[in-house]
C-alpha cells in the first residue's frame, strides 16, 4: 500500500517509468525487425578527383561547294609536290658518280662538226658558278634512243670582244638516262658559253659528225 501511495503521490516517477518500459520495448522490437527485414546499408560514393577533358572542335558547316573545291585543289597541290620531292630525291640517288672521260674517242673522218638542237631529247641542269664544282645533269627523255648514242659533249667557251676561245672540249661515256658532268670550278673570271650535247654513233665516220646540244651564257 505504500508503493502505492508513493507513486500515487509522485506521478511523475510513474510516467518517467512507463517512458523507459516503453522505449526499451521499442528497441527490442526494431531489433527483432532488423533481423528478419534489414535495413538497406547507406553506401558513399567516393569522389574522384580526376577530371576528364574532353576536346571539341566545331569547324562549321563547309558544305559549300567552293569551298570543298578549294579544299580539294589544295589536297591535290600538296600530293604533287610530295610526289615531285620524293622523284627528285629518287634522282638524286640515281646519280652519284659523275660520267667517265672517253679517253680516246673515235671520230676517223672528222674535219668539224655540225650543230642541232638537243631540246627534244634530254634536260639540262646547271649548277651555280660560285661551288667547288661545275655540274651539269642531263637526262634523256626517250630511254630507247641511249644505245644509239656514242658518246656525251661538253665544250666551254670564254667570250671576249664577241670572240668564243676554246676553255674546254672533252667527251664522256653515257650512262644510261640520268647522267651527270663534273668539272673542277677554275675558270678565271669572265664571260663563258656552256654547251652540253650528244652524238649518235651513226655519225661518228662523217666528216662533219652532227652534235645535237643546248647552250648556257654565264658569268664568273
């Protein structure tokens, strides 16, 4: 009867009382609950710090058609100096030993020559005068006609008072297409005509071999 009366007289004791009975009978329930259906574990994602970088190039719209026709005609230019570098390389390598003197050319009848043009035959190539060396690069156009032709001419000539003075008359084996005439660079100063030829060996018994050339006025 005292309990009694004690907690009738403190009512809070028994409210505080029935507060904890029931929070503890809520947390033996929750837990019970728990076990049978759990909770969904709380995940954190991590954070990268990497940081991608992504490059977009907007070059417009080139649907015209001047301006693919420019495009292209730049495309095309840039394909054939490629190809033009790549066939002078080519030709570069070709040539790498100058032609060999023809020591004792051959020519029974001779008491002169005469001159044609050699534009329809072959190319020519001057070096400058200022190297260590003359140069002269000649290559044929036609490659059937080289084993018709006896042999290469070079002659140089100094001009003085419109006079031409022999400087240099030699004669070189051929060698094949692509040939290559070298000289040593001693000219003294002064005017001089250059002329790179041919002979077919047809003519060598004539008594005016035809010596078919082309001719380079230069200075030193």
């Amino acid at each position: 009867m005292k309990f009694k009366e004690f907690l009738d007289q403190y009512t809070w004791i028994n409210t505080l009382f029935w507060i904890v009975v029931t929070a503890i009978i809520s947390i033996g329930i929750e837990r019970s609950c728990n076990k049978i259906i759990p909770d969904e574990p709380i995940i954190v994602k991590e954070i990268s710090d990497t940081v991608i970088i992504m490059h977009s190039y907007d070059f417009g719209n080139i649907n015209d058609s001047t301006t693919n026709l420019q495009l292209k005609k730049r495309l095309e230019n840039i394909e054939l100096a490629q190809k033009y570098e790549e066939e002078v390389i080519k030709q570069d390598k070709l040539i790498k030993e100058p032609n060999s003197i023809l020591l004792r050319p051959s020519f029974p009848n001779m008491k002169g020559y005469s001159l044609n043009s050699a534009t329809p035959y072959f190319t020519f190539e001057m070096s400058p005068l200022t190297n260590r060396f003359i140069e002269f690069k000649i290559t044929f156009l036609d490659r059937n006609i080289i084993k018709d032709i006896y042999c290469l001419t070079l002659k140089v000539f100094k001009i003085e008072d419109d006079k031409h003075v022999y400087q240099i008359d030699q004669y070189y084996h051929i060698n094949g297409t692509d040939n290559l005439i070298r000289i040593a660079n001693s000219l003294p100063k002064g005017k001089y005509e250059f002329c790179i030829g041919f002979i077919f060996e047809e003519d060598i018994r004539d008594e005016y071999p035809e010596i078919y050339q082309v001719r380079k006025v230069m200075s030193i």
